[in-house]
C-alpha cells in the first residue's frame, strides 16, 4: 500500500491497486520527516551538511535513534 495526500499528481504515478489518500495515513510519517530535519542537519537543505554518503547517513540515523530512546550513553 502507498499511502498519499489528496495531491492531484499522486492519481498519475501510484497504481490505483496499492494507493491509498488518506491524511490519517500519512501524519506519522510527516512526524517522523519533521524529528529527523530537526536533530540532523544532514537532513535539511543542502548546503555545507548535506550527506556525500548514504552509509554516513545510515550511520546518523542509527545513532540519533539509539540516543532518543536510551541505548546511547553520551
């Protein structure tokens, strides 16, 4: 299943089999885009902190979410 906004756009590209509009479906997902920009700034505009490696940022994602939820002593 995709889950999307009511964005026109979406009904051209996604398979209307596996596409589903709803914004109940979609608010975790914001939230956690939301969190990421907010504690990594790999994760905003690109400027001088922007990722050059994906595993760099696999790596950043690991970390931030071992420290958010205690398994991280710092």
């Amino acid at each position: 299943m995709v889950a999307t906004d009511y964005w026109k756009a979406y009904e051209i590209f996604v398979d209307k089999d596996i596409h589903k509009q709803s914004k109940a479906e979609t608010y975790t997902v914001e939230g956690y885009n939301s969190f990421f920009r907010h504690f990594l700034a790999r994760m905003r505009r690109k400027t001088k902190c922007y990722s050059k490696s994906v595993k760099m940022l696999e790596y950043s994602f690991a970390l931030l979410m071992a420290k958010w939820n205690d398994n991280l002593a710092i």
